[in-house]
C-alpha cells in the first residue's frame, strides 16, 4: 500500500534550487521527443517514458526533448551553408531528394532540412533487431550465447565480406556482429527466425515510432525518427548502459566507408548505420536509395548526423553524404 504524502514546508531558498535542479534536469535530458507515425513530429516536446508493467508507482523517463519544433539561431548559417550543398547537388544530378539532421548531443540542439521527410529504410532497420536482442538479453544475459546452425545462403547478391560457413554454428553474439558490422543479411534471416518478432516491433512502439511490417519496402522513416535509436543507445536510457555501450561498440566498427566517415579524418571515431536500396524499375524518377546516420564522436562535442538520400546511382549518392558529413565536421571544430 501506498504511504500517505506529507505536506512538507520549503523556505524561499529552497524553492530557487529546486527550480534550478528541475532546469537542468531538463536541459541534460537532451534525450528524444515522442514521434508519430513514424516520422511526424509531436507539437511540444514530450518525455518518452517507460510505459510498462514493471512498476507501480512511476514511469521512468527514457529521454526528454528541450523543444523538437524549435529552429535555434546558432545554427542557422550551418543549415544556409547546407542547405547550398544540397541545392548544388541536386542541380548536378547527383541526388533527386536530400535529408539532414543534426543534434549536438551534449546540449540536444539541432539543425534540419527536410529531417521528417519519409524515406526507406533498408538496412538501417537492423539496429532495431540488434536492440531486441539486447533488450531481451537484459533480462537474461545468456540470450547472446544461444548457437544455430547456419544452412546456406538465401540473401541475394555476392557480399564484399567473408559469408558465414554453411554447417556451422554461430552464436546469437557473433550473428549481432554480423548483422552491424556486414550488415549481413544471412545474419538477418537467422535472428529473425528465432526471436518474436513481437520482441522486435517493442522497440519501435517502445520508442513511439509505427513498426513496419517485413514485406514493407517503402518510405517509412525519416532522418529525425532514426536519431531515438542511437539518442536512446547514446542516453544508456533504454537498454542497460552495458549493452547500450556494446550496441555502440559493434556500431563502431562497420565495414562501411563510403557515406560520414569518408568525409571526416581516419582517426575520428563514427558509430554508425548505412542503408542502401535500388529500384527495378525506377520509382519516381529514383532509382536508388542510400542513407547513412550516426555519432561522430568529435572529442567534447559529440553529435548525431544523419543523412538520407534519393536518386540515381549509388556513386553519387554517397558523394552527396559525404560533402555533407565533412562540411558538418569542420564546422564543428
């Protein structure tokens, strides 16, 4: 039973700091914003809270915003000065549709253009799948040291990495590597195959965002709803801050370089997911896809970047990103 609450009396003083403690809670939150549908952006920052079972008497708080629909002047020469790329981009060719966001992640302000526009994920949905896992392994650890069989290949096309061996058993750790690290799609079918894919759909609804369904291939995320997924992992808010640290970890070291990190110097760490999506036949003029979104870890001023892009061909697409990415980073320093 719940004790009764007693009235307790403040002085003055008291109340100043409380009212100090309360702002900077608010401000070192940084966190997320409930989001809708997917991509839509709630009116006035709202807590993303913990809205299970689990207790009764309080909601912990995942994350909070300090004003998502708010354009903050300091950045508005970044956003001209990207703003002029992408126009210059598009007016080459190189990319029909262009989206950025960008977040300071020590104080959560953040620049957009085009940052709730609706996109395809493609593999960019896998860290959703690795956060299941995670999630699931919180509350028994043993879940990353569960072994399959791998049968043989079913992902089409021939990968730039060393598939997995038909016949051998891989552990639920080593196909979480995979997945991130390869962006393996036989990793993919594996753990697919052997979670709930319930498990896979909470973290979407966990984080206020509409879960696709497996067949959908088409536009259902936007540059700002995927900055929750690394916010969060960031945050150590929804995971336990050992597997948020190991989610990053893996995120770290992905295989691919031809989106941020090809704009940034070798020694600036990235943790970092790409997707990349072709249409056969074109769809509105777009033949591909491909987006890359992450934290660049630039000393005491990290931040989240997230760039995703439509157009022709995949070669142009990535240098689009790229110019980006690295005009973003020098204007960090």
């Amino acid at each position: 039973m719940a004790k009764h609450a007693q009235r307790v009396h403040l002085s003055p003083t008291h109340w100043v700091w409380i009212a100090i403690g309360l702002s900077a809670s608010f401000v070192l939150g940084f966190g997320v914003s409930r989001y809708a549908g997917g991509g839509a952006i709630a009116d006035d920052p709202i807590a993303l809270r913990d809205t299970s079972d689990v207790y009764q008497y309080i909601e912990p708080l995942l994350a909070c915003g300090i004003g998502d629909n708010k354009n903050f002047a300091e950045y508005s020469a970044l956003k001209d000065s990207v703003n002029g790329i992408i126009t210059s981009e598009k007016s080459a060719g190189k990319a029909q549709d262009v989206s950025v966001y960008f977040r300071d992640l020590n104080s959560g302000k953040w620049m957009g253009i085009g940052q709730n526009d609706m996109y395809a994920p493609a593999s960019l949905d896998k860290i959703t799948l690795l956060m299941a896992y995670l999630k699931e392994a919180d509350k028994n650890p043993s879940v990353l040291d569960r072994s399959y069989v791998f049968p043989g290949t079913r992902a089409a096309g021939t990968p730039d990495y060393t598939p997995m061996t038909v016949g051998k058993s891989y552990t639920v750790r080593e196909l979480l590597q995979r997945l991130i690290v390869n962006s393996d799609n036989d990793a993919k079918d594996m753990l697919h195959e052997h979670i709930d894919q319930g498990l896979v759909n909470d973290v979407f609804s966990d984080l206020g965002l509409s879960a696709p369904a497996l067949s959908d291939r088409g536009d259902s995320m936007s540059a700002k709803s995927y900055s929750l997924f690394f916010r969060t992992l960031y945050n150590g808010t929804y995971l336990s801050r050992d597997n948020s640290e190991l989610a990053l970890q893996m995120l770290t070291e992905v295989i691919f370089k031809d989106g941020l990190t090809a704009g940034l110097p070798a020694n600036v760490t990235v943790a970092h997911k790409f997707g990349y999506r072709v249409f056969n036949p074109p769809v509105s003029g777009v033949s591909a896809e491909l987006h890359d979104c992450g934290i660049v870890y630039n000393g005491p001023k990290p931040y989240f970047i997230c760039v995703m892009t439509k157009g022709r061909n995949y070669q142009d697409l990535a240098s689009v990103i790229q110019d980006i990415s690295k005009y973003i980073y020098q204007a960090q320093k």
